[in-house]
C-alpha cells in the first residue's frame, strides 16, 4: 500500500510542531507563565507588587535635585578637573553684584541709610555670608550729616578723589562732572549646595530688590545655573502630568474602554514611580539632562502596556485565559524589544560623560521596569479585575463552532481520501488478476500448441 507522504507532512500536528520547533522559547514561556494565572500564583504577585509599590514610593520622595557643573563636561576634561579640584580643596563662594542702575542722591543720608539696610538684610538671608561686604561707600565713609547743604558737587568731587586713591573701585563707579550714573557693590554666597536652595536663595535676592525704593540689580555669573536647578522639580511635575494627560487621551482613542485606559495609565504611574526610585539608587539627582531622559521614558511605557492590553481585549474567552493568551502572544516581543533596546546601550555605560552614562541607566531601568510590569503585573490584573465583554464569550463559541466545522470538514477530505486509496487499490487488485488470468490463458494455449505439434 502506497501513502502519500506530501498529505503527511502538511497535517496540522506537523505545521505545529513545525512551528513549535522554530519557536522554542515561546514553548518554554507557555509553561514558565502558567503558575502566574493559578489563585496562589496571583496572590504572591499581588502581594510583591503593592510591597514594591510602596517602597517605590518611598524612594522616589527621597529624590533631590542638583548637578554640579564639572558633571557637564567629560572626564578627562581639564575644567572638570578644576571644578573637581576647587570643590575638594575649596569652599566655593560666588560673588553677587548689587548694581544701582538709575542716578540717585548718594549725598543725602536717607539714600544712604536705605542702601545700608539694604546689605543689612540680604547678610541676613540663608546661605549669604554675613561678614562678607566690598563697597565703595564703605571706605568713603560719606554721610550727609557732614554737609547737610551739598547738592552733589562736593560728593562727586569726592568721588573723583576717591576713584585717584582706589584705581580697582573705577569698575564699579560710572560717573560725570556732576553725577554718578551707575554704582554696584558685592557680597558673596556663604554656601553652595548645587540644588534649588542656590535658585531660592537668587529669588529671594531678587524679590528683596523689587521691594526696597532702590533701582537695584541682582547678578551673578552663575545665576543662570542656579535658576535652572530651581526649576528642574517644578518643570518635571509639570511635564509628567501633562505627558500622562496626553497618553490618555491618546490610549483612549485608540482602545475606547475606560477601564483598560485607567488601568494602563495606573501601570505607567507605577512604572515611572519606581523609575524615579532606581534612579536615586544609582545616585542620579533630578536635573535638566534627567528631566528630557524622564519624559522620553513615558512613550517606553505605554509600548510595554498597550500592546499586552490591545492584546487581552482582542481575545476570546474568559478573563483568565485572555490574559494568558495575551501574555504568550505579546511575551516574547516585549522581551525581544527590551534586550534589543539594552544591547543598543550598551556601550554607552562604557562613556567619559555623566551625561552618556545617565542616559544608559535610564534606558536600562526603564527597559527592565516596564518588561516587569508588562509581563508579570498587569497580564495578572487583567486577569482579575480587566474588562469582559458579552462579544468575547460569543466570539469564543463563534470560534469554536468555526473550528468544529473545520474539523469536520478535514475529516470529511479524509474519508474521501482513503475511499479514494481504497478504490485505487482495488483497481490494482483487479487489474492484477487480470493480468494474472490472462498469463494463464496464454500458457494452456502455449500448452495446447506444443501436444499438437508432439502428436
């Protein structure tokens, strides 16, 4: 009996075990995510969860903002080796500029007695050095009780003596025949801490200006990075909430269900919170460079979560084997675009840079972060509390009635196809026999032949 080898080999035990073959590690991880989905399994994933939660919690509020400026540069660089040194060896204390920039009456005390209570109370403010001072006027040593009729001639004749004894204060005096135009002065920083208390301590420098009746002009060279650091936590906040807004939005055009929606959204919350947490552990402090690393890492997370819950909802059957199915569907590319994106990195761990170097642990945290979450968290709350609709019980029993029909079909093509074989081989039989008989027929007629010619 002959078999047809071609029918074999295509049969749907062969196509799967082909693809068995040619997917292993999705076989491997059908059996590895099974003990998820049973009561126990779900009860111990709870429980790690809302433990790592709270302490995701608690170490993302331990976060603090800061960054010192050798951290902008690489680290053979020969600033970032100054700025290293100078921190080290040092105490850094910038010097503040106070600048009058309006002619005003120096002559008369009133002014001078404002201007005085002026420095009294910014040597007051935490973090400003209260016995620093470098002023003209204090080595003037000008009041107006001396020359109470002066009209200013005598005072800028005065300080053109004064500017002839002292050639270093001609920078900070600007002046004609009869006015000085500009005038500053300086005190300096008591401390650096390289964090928002530098920007408060600037705002709280400028607010005190615009509340004295003096033009007066707050500057300092490094003003402009303490400005940014005293933004950076107030921008984050705001970027993250407005970020979250927008996938919401986003998600829910996309996956109309509320619920799903809320529950992605929750899962990103919890991927970003526990972000924030690593970060901390690796000893990175909120700043600029974080802040654009952060908010790119809110588009990783709604990869991880959407896709396991488009999955979930586009399946058939109960809760359960919707989010088992969406898990060994969805499983492998998720772990596949994790390790892709983290080898993609690599290197950059290796980097001269705090910059390149920030920006590998991120990734790398956000990578291993939202593949927890998407793998092991949220396939076993949609399990428990994800949506369930009357269409998916239907599309399962539609489903099974279509494979009943297929398989009874199949069946049908198999039966014909042995009667078929069955037929052939009768056919074979029959011809052979006649073949056989014909044979005979013509021995006796050969026989037959041979007595005649004998006798």
């Amino acid at each position: 009996m002959l078999t047809d080898r071609t029918s074999s080999a295509t049969s749907p035990k062969s196509r799967r075990r082909n693809r068995q073959q040619c997917l292993p590690l999705k076989g491997m991880f059908i059996y590895i995510t099974k003990p998820l989905f049973t009561t126990f399994g779900q009860i111990i994933v709870c429980s790690i969860f809302i433990i790592y939660t709270i302490f995701a919690i608690y170490g993302a509020l331990q976060m603090r903002d800061g960054m010192k400026l050798g951290q902008l540069l690489n680290d053979q660089s020969y600033a970032k080796l100054y700025f290293d040194t100078l921190d080290k060896e040092f105490d850094i204390h910038p010097l503040v500029q106070f600048i009058i920039t309006e002619p005003i009456p120096y002559w008369r005390h009133s002014y001078m007695k404002q201007i005085k209570d002026f420095i009294t109370n910014a040597k007051q403010m935490k973090g400003m050095d209260e016995k620093f001072e470098i002023s003209w006027f204090t080595l003037l040593d000008y009041t107006g009780y001396e020359h109470p009729l002066d009209n200013g001639t005598f005072f800028i004749d005065k300080i053109h003596g004064f500017v002839n004894l002292f050639p270093p204060f001609a920078n900070d005096l600007v002046f004609n025949q009869t006015h000085l135009l500009t005038s500053r002065f300086y005190l300096k920083f008591g401390h650096v801490h390289y964090n928002s208390h530098d920007g408060h301590l600037v705002n709280q420098l400028r607010a005190l200006a615009e509340q004295s009746k003096l033009p007066i002009k707050v500057y300092s060279s490094l003003f402009k990075y303490y400005e940014q650091m005293y933004e950076v936590i107030p921008n984050i906040i705001q970027t993250f909430l407005i970020a979250i807004e927008a996938m919401y939005l986003a998600t829910l055009l996309l996956i109309p269900d509320l619920k799903s929606v809320l529950i992605i959204i929750s899962t990103m919350g919890m991927i970003l919170t526990s972000l924030v947490a690593t970060l901390h552990v690796w000893g990175i402090q909120a700043s600029s460079v974080m802040m654009v690393e952060l908010v790119m890492s809110i588009g990783f997370c709604s990869d991880f979560c959407v896709h396991i819950v488009h999955a979930f909802l586009t399946g058939t059957g109960t809760r359960k084997e919707r989010a088992q199915q969406a898990l060994i569907n969805m499983g492998m590319p998720i772990l596949c675009a994790c390790l892709s994106s983290i080898i993609g990195v690599l290197f950059l761990g290796l980097a001269q840079s705090y910059l390149f170097r920030t920006f590998f642990k991120t990734i790398v945290s956000i990578m291993i972060l939202g593949a927890i979450h998407a793998l092991c968290f949220l396939p076993v709350i949609l399990s428990l509390i994800g949506s369930h609709w009357p269409s998916h019980m239907n599309n399962r029993i539609q489903h099974n009635d279509t494979l009943e029909m297929t398989t009874t079909k199949m069946n049908d093509a198999q039966m014909n196809e042995r009667l078929n074989e069955d037929v052939l081989m009768k056919r074979e039989q029959l011809q052979k026999a006649q073949n056989t008989i014909e044979e005979e027929d013509d021995d006796d007629d050969e026989l037959m032949s041979t007595t005649k010619n004998i006798a």
